[in-house]
C-alpha cells in the first residue's frame, strides 16, 4: 500500500490514516497531513482516534484488516506497537518503541519517526551541526528513548543522559550497547562543571511551563539548546537557555512535523515540504494565544 495512488475526489480504505492515542484531543497530526495532501494534490482521510487501554490491539488489527493505509501511534501506546509488528526498523528495534505502523505484504512494519523528525529539524531546518558536538540528554522516557539511535548517526563526540532516576538513563545507554559513540549516563548533577555543545530537554516538565532539574553545565561558545515540547511562548528551559547565553534555542514544533513527513513519506513514497507548514502552524499558536 505505500505509495498507492489516490482516486481523485475519492477515499478508499488504503487512503485512511490516523493517529491512535490516549489522550488525543490536542493532537495536530490532522491538520499536519491535510496540508500534506494538499501540497502533494492526495485525496485521503486522517482522524486522531482516543482508543481506550484495553482495546489497543483489537482496534490496530482491526484498521488494517480493513485495509488501512498506516497509524501513527502517540503516548503511551508506543511500546505495544512494536510488539505488534511482524518486523521493525532500526530506530524503533533500538527504542523498542514505534510512533508509525505500515502495512507491507510481508506484513506490519513498525517504525520511529521521531528521532529522524529531529535531526532533519536541526540540521536541515535551524542549520546546526550535531557530528563531533558534545550532546546533554536530559530525562530518560519515551521521548528520549524515541530519538537516540538517529543523533547517535549524526556523529556527535559524546552523548551523556542524566535524569532524575539514574537507572532509566542507565538503561538507555544499555540498548545501544556497541555504539562507537561514547555514552554516558547518570544522576543530573553527574555532569555538573562539564561543558556541552547541544542541550536537550527531553522531560515533560515544559508542558507545565517548569524547568526541569538541571545540572550546572556551561554552554560552549556555540551551544545550541533544543525543547523538544513545544508552545506558543518560549518554554521555561528555552528562556534558561537563552538567559545562559545559548547560541541558538528552539523547540520542538519542527520535530513534530519533519516526523510526521517521514510518517507520510513511508505510507505513500512521497516527501512533502515542511517549511509552510511549520509556518503555519507557528502562527496559529501565537494566534491562539492572544
């Protein structure tokens, strides 16, 4: 079903889509793949479907028998996804987490956009170079399990994760035991003093507008430090980041799209632009925050 073909002015079940999720009511990956469609002149459907813990399997098996054309799974589904699928992709066997589902005639494919949605924003989008920089993770759940194995491809010098609980950091850097990359984990004040060249904040502390607990680094000369949730104002690490003279602050509203492009990219064979939708999007969260 990848790369199949609209019917113009008609949706059949291999051009149905959706995010599966609980909760699902904010999600914005409707909107992302109508512009999507758009652009590439597709006709399809995208819902964002709130399913219930106990009916996740029934409900992923019973879209495809239907002939689904892919999902795309948000918190806190993605683990059960990857233990859905008949085979998986590098990133989502090294997070042992799936964010996109695809039907292929060898069955159902699980794969994690996540990772590579980030690296295309900051490389490709904010211009900033990850090979032989010296990265800062801080926190150790599914957001950070999501996007390792693509920033460890990147070539950066060194990559440290410290969270709160050293054991969930600890075992991160277990499932990408055998990388070339030197990795690190521990408690947050493990890397007090240290100087980093790339700060990310992968904790859940910005979606209440909180700083999460951080160490007492010093930002190099070039350091730019990225949020991966994302708001119509500066998040409270992106205004420490910036108060630390950061040289470059972002969050992480570019991730969110440039996955959902991989997403669209592997359900349909087609890659669409992401700079006017990231746009529009931005906008409409100033928009609706006045």
């Amino acid at each position: 079903m990848t790369g199949k073909a609209a019917v113009k002015g008609r949706v059949d079940q291999g051009d149905t889509y959706a995010v599966f999720g609980n909760p699902i009511k904010h999600s914005k990956s409707p909107q992302i793949h109508k512009a999507f469609a758009e652009q590439l002149e597709d006709t399809l459907t995208y819902r964002a479907v709130r399913v219930e813990d106990e009916k996740f399997e029934t409900k992923v098996r019973g879209f495809f028998e239907r002939g689904g054309g892919g999902l795309n799974i948000t918190v806190p589904f993605k683990e059960r996804a990857f233990a859905l699928a008949d085979r998986a992709g590098a990133a989502a066997q090294r997070a042992g987490a799936a964010n996109c589902l695809v039907p292929r005639d060898d069955g159902l494919h699980a794969e994690n956009t996540d990772g590579l949605g980030l690296v295309r924003d900051m490389v490709a989008n904010l211009g900033w170079q990850l090979q032989g920089r010296r990265v800062l993770v801080i926190g150790a759940g599914g957001a950070v399990r999501g996007i390792l194995h693509p920033l460890l491809q990147e070539r950066p010098d060194a990559l440290t994760i410290v969270n709160r609980s050293p054991a969930r950091a600890q075992a991160l850097v277990d499932r990408h035991e055998g990388s070339a990359i030197p990795l690190q984990a521990g408690p947050v004040d493990k890397v007090n003093g240290e100087t980093f060249d790339l700060v990310i904040n992968g904790t859940s502390a910005s979606l209440s507008d909180a700083l999460p607990m951080l160490p007492e680094v010093k930002l190099s000369a070039r350091c730019c430090c990225y949020d991966l949730v994302y708001a119509a104002e500066p998040t409270a690490f992106m205004r420490w980041s910036a108060a630390h003279a950061a040289w470059a602050v972002a969050d992480g509203l570019g991730m969110l799209v440039e996955q959902a492009a991989e997403s669209y990219y592997l359900w349909r064979g087609k890659r669409p632009a992401t700079e006017a939708v990231i746009g529009s999007l931005r906008s409409r969260l100033l928009e609706n925050s006045i």
